[in-house]
C-alpha cells in the first residue's frame, strides 16, 4: 500500500546544521535599545488610569508622562512586584528666570585704623597675660 505524500512538492529540503557551542554559550542578541521607545525612553500614557494599568517589573520604577495634561508619573513596585503608590506630578513652563539677589556694592572689610586698634588690644592683652599682671586679678 502507498502512502500519500501529504506535504507540497515545492519545498526544498534544509540541510541539517549542526549546533555551534559557541552562539549557544552567548544567548540571544538584543539589540541594545530595544527596551526604549522611539522616542528617547520617554513613555507616554493617556491619563491617571492608564498610568496605574502600565506594567512595571518587580523593584523598578518607570517615569510616565501624561500625554492629556501637563502631568507627570513615576510609578514603582517593590521587589515583590507589589505596586507602590503612583506619585503624581504637576508641571509648569517658567514664564521669567529669577534674578539672584545683588550683593551690596560697599565691601565687607575693616579699615587700616580698626585692624590697627585691634591688633594693638590683643598685643596687650598677650603680654598682660606673659607678665603675670591678669592672673588672679578678679
């Protein structure tokens, strides 16, 4: 009796390649920004509930922009995989740069006259104590 032969003709047979310890030691190849968006590692979501549905891997944290509102999202879990609270954030343009406050112009030193007055009452004071003469005087 003869057995049909139920797969099409137009197949080329493939040779038999024999495993290569070497690709198997290494693992497969990721392309190193597969992991990222398009564009720059930055997520966007639709809104609060979205944010809470995005799925984070166990003890990471994910930043999630709000592509509705000018709003932030940094959603974590802890090692467990259990999800933490979303932290929510509001963010707004700068209208102005702030100006630093001027310092005063008049600098803060001590004149000749005053260095003098004070280096003279320490010197005294110095060798009013070398002389015994302040010692037991109270």
């Amino acid at each position: 009796m003869a057995y049909n032969n139920y797969f099409p003709q137009f197949y080329n047979p493939m040779p038999y390649m024999a495993p290569q310890p070497q690709m198997a030691a290494q693992g497969p190849q990721v392309p190193q920004n597969a992991s990222q968006n398009q564009n720059n590692g930055i997520t966007w979501v639709q809104g609060e509930a979205a944010a809470k549905a995005y799925p984070v891997a166990n003890g990471q944290s994910v930043l999630l922009m709000d592509s509705e509102e000018s709003v932030m999202y940094i959603k974590s879990t802890d090692t467990s995989g259990m999800p933490l609270p979303l932290r929510i954030f509001d963010y707004s343009e700068r209208k102005q740069n702030k100006t630093a406050p001027v310092a005063s112009k008049e600098p803060d030193f001590v004149s000749r006259s005053e260095f003098d007055a004070f280096k003279t009452e320490i010197t005294e004071s110095i060798n009013g104590i070398r002389n015994g003469s302040d010692i037991g005087e109270g």
